[in-house]
C-alpha cells in the first residue's frame, strides 16, 4: 500500500518505518528542510533504540523516503497520516492542533484519487470532524475519508510497541475506510494484535483516557510513598502487593519523582480543558495534573533536606535529566524542576545524561555537563540519580564515595538497596522507603 506520512517527527517516522517494514511504499514529509537533510543523510533527528538501523534498512530496500514536497507525495497515495505536534496551547492548556489544520489544508490541496485521511496525532475530541470540514471546504470535489487511528507508543520502546501492540484502535465512520485501515494493518494479524473499530471521536477520546489512567497510576503510587514515609512503610512492597492483584497490575506502579514527557503532561491537560468546555469536569485528571506538577518540585526540596536543609555553596551531581532512560526527550521532565530548586537555593548543579545532553542546553542554564557518572561525583557534596538509565543500575558505589568530598546520595526511582549503599558510607535518601 502507498503511504505518506505527514510529519516526520517522534509518532511520524518511528510508525513511517515500521510500515515500510511491512512491506508498504512509505513517504515521511516534512517542512523542515533540515530534517529532511539529515533523514537523507542517515541521520536521526531523535534518539530511539533501533530506530536508525530500522530506516537505513527500508531506505535502501526502496520502502522508504523522505521529501520536503506533499503534492509529489501524494500523487498517488492510499492513506495519509496527518503525525504532527499538538503542544498545549500556552495560556489555557488546551491542545494547539494549528498544524494539524494546517497540514488538513495542505492535504486537500493536492489530494489526486481517493484516500483515507488518517489522523495519528493526539488530539481532542472533535478535531476529525473539523480535519474532514477543512478538507471538504478546501476541496469540495475531493474524494476522502477521515479516520482516527491513535497511537500507543511509549519512547524508549516505540517499534516494539508498533509491531506487537496491545491493541489498535481505528475509528472511522465509512466502511471504505476501515477496509483500507484493516489492509494496511494485516501484517499485524500474526502478532494476533486485536483491531477495535469504533466511531471517530470514540477513537480521538480513548487515546486520552489511556493516558490519564495511566498518569494516575504513576500520581497514586508517588503519593502512597509519601504517605510510606511517613508511617514506616516499604511502597515497592506496597506496589508489589496491590499489583499482584490481575485487576489492578504491576505497571505504572513505580514510585519516583513524577511523569514527564511527550505525552502525559500535555494529554492530561488537554483532556481536563475539554471536559471543562463540556461542562463534565474530570476531577480525578484535575487532581493528577495538579499533585503530579507539584511533586516536581517537591523532589527538590527532598534533596535540599538530604543535604541538611540547604545547598547554598554546595555542588550537587545530577544522575539523568531524560524524563525516562533509552530516549533524549527533555519534554516536562523532573530534572527541570529538580535543578531549579537547586538553583534557587544557591546550589552548583553538574549533570550526566547518556543522550539527553543536547536538548537540555535549551532548556537549562548555568549546568556544567560531563560525559559520565564518574566525572558527574567527582568534587560533589551530594550526587542525585533522577533517571534510571541502565548505565547507573550497577555503579561502583565505593568509587563514587571517593570522588565526591560529600556523602550525600538520593535515589529518586529506588535503584539501589538501601542496605548496600548505607555500607559504603553514604547517607542515602529513597522514594517511599526508610
């Protein structure tokens, strides 16, 4: 099947190579022009396991392209993803999907033969049906159909999650289109991967309250390790105990210093305004959003208590600044938070992210990076693992005590046995655990 995929961002061209995978002829688009430089080039504009060997390999089968121009693109295509950014708006949270309208009107205006318009961008309820107005007002004769189809890819494990996902939810309102979406999809029929087709604005709503449930699980468990704290309990026992149960499970169990990222923080945001505008207010979603903002900057004040109640004049090593280890996205991420409570309290901050150093020079100021764990302890008087890349899981707890002049160690996602670290001299500080 011919497929363009429009954007070629995190969601575009992880989902475009995984089709080419398929066997499908796939066209990534793009208006950056140096995006599409580097993509031609071989080089990834994002970092994601796997993901550049996965689109050298279709590039050279001839499965895969990219370009700058949609109008060649879509000469002869069958199905058309509109994969865009859809940031929340400053000044009211809601959901910017400027460039999803935008590229609906780019799409009407070369449209050739008939095609289902595909929208795999997280957006509110409503937007197919203003995706399909736009596009029958641009061109009236156009012969199109407009379909949801939301994608649960999480970072550090985007093909995985494409090739063997859960579930895959298609919501269209034309049978024309399900039968092609169907087609496109059948190579999945081996994984047994079950296809629900609902209605389209079912489909746009289900993508935002996976998301939420999922943040609430994350919000529940880092206030039950507050509470762990506080009466003497252990929350990864806790967490084992409550998700043993089938109807509650283990993931999304792990306490730590809040959610982050492309997804959660914005989608949550965006699902509490548009109950708002509806008048059915999501009070548990408002709660999350509120508690989960909040705790990032309370795990800053955890670290100022660690070390005596105050870093002024203090340096402090920072383990991690991705919102999640095996991706580069700083997008709300904790460490944000976390260094700008240091900051404010007058503490010196050096940092070590294995590939998140790039974007966070954007993003944070006056940090000295370095290239490993090692090089991030040496001088420090406290040293603070915020991201729980593999590359920190085993450190050698004994030459980290001897590089820093402190012995001060928080472990914001519970890395390491408190009786291990307490053995090698450090006064160490954990999530939910005494």
């Amino acid at each position: 099947m011919r497929v363009v995929m429009v954007g070629a961002g995190y969601v575009g061209l992880v989902s475009g190579a995984c089709f080419a995978d398929f066997g499908h002829s796939v066209i990534c688009v793009d208006n950056d022009p140096a995006k599409i430089e580097r993509l031609l080039n071989g080089i990834m504009p994002i970092y994601e396991p796997g993901l550049e060997e996965l689109v050298l390999t279709n590039v050279k089968a001839g499965r895969l392209s990219f370009d700058t121009k949609l109008d060649e693109a879509l000469s002869q295509a069958e199905c058309v993803f509109i994969a865009v950014g859809t940031p929340s708006r400053r000044g009211d949270g809601h959901a910017d999907l400027s460039y999803v309208y935008s590229a609906a009107r780019e799409i009407a205006k070369s449209l050739r033969n008939f095609a289902v318009i595909v929208t795999k961008s997280t957006v509110p309820v409503g937007t197919g049906d203003e995706v399909e107005r736009i596009i029958r007002e641009t061109r009236p004769d156009a012969d199109f159909v407009v379909a949801s189809n939301p994608e649960f890819l999480r970072e550090g494990a985007a093909i995985t999650d494409f090739k063997r996902p859960d579930r895959i939810v298609i919501g269209v309102e034309d049978e024309r289109g399900a039968k092609v979406l169907t087609e496109l999809y059948r190579p999945l029929y081996l994984n047994s991967a079950p296809i629900l087709i609902t209605s389209r604005r079912t489909a746009e709503l289900t993508k935002y309250a996976g998301n939420a449930f999922l943040a609430t699980k994350i919000t529940f468990i880092n206030e039950i390790a507050d509470l762990c704290e506080e009466v003497g309990a252990n929350v990864q026992e806790v967490a084992k105990g409550i998700g043993l149960d089938h109807r509650i499970g283990s993931k999304f169990l792990h306490a730590g210093p809040g959610y982050g990222g492309s997804c959660f923080p914005k989608d949550t945001l965006a699902l509490m305004k548009t109950a708002q505008d509806y008048g059915t207010p999501v009070r548990i979603v408002e709660t999350v959003v509120a508690v989960n903002e909040q705790r990032k900057r309370a795990m800053g004040r955890k670290v100022i208590a660690a070390c005596g109640g105050s870093v002024r004049g203090k340096s402090i090593g920072i383990l991690g600044l991705t919102f999640k280890p095996n991706t580069d996205d700083m997008r709300d991420a904790p460490s944000i938070a976390i260094i700008a409570s240091l900051q404010d309290g007058g503490g010196r901050v050096r940092a070590f992210d294995p590939e998140g150093t790039e974007q966070a020079k954007g993003l944070l100021s006056d940090v000295e990076y370095v290239e490993d764990a090692y090089a991030c302890a040496e001088g420090m008087d406290a040293l603070v693992l915020v991201t729980e890349w593999d590359v920190f899981r085993a450190l050698d707890l004994g030459r980290l005590k001897k590089l820093m002049v402190g012995d001060v160690l928080v472990d914001l996602r519970n890395v390491y046995p408190p009786t291990e670290v307490l053995r090698h001299g450090f006064r160490y500080t954990s999530v939910g655990r005494l």
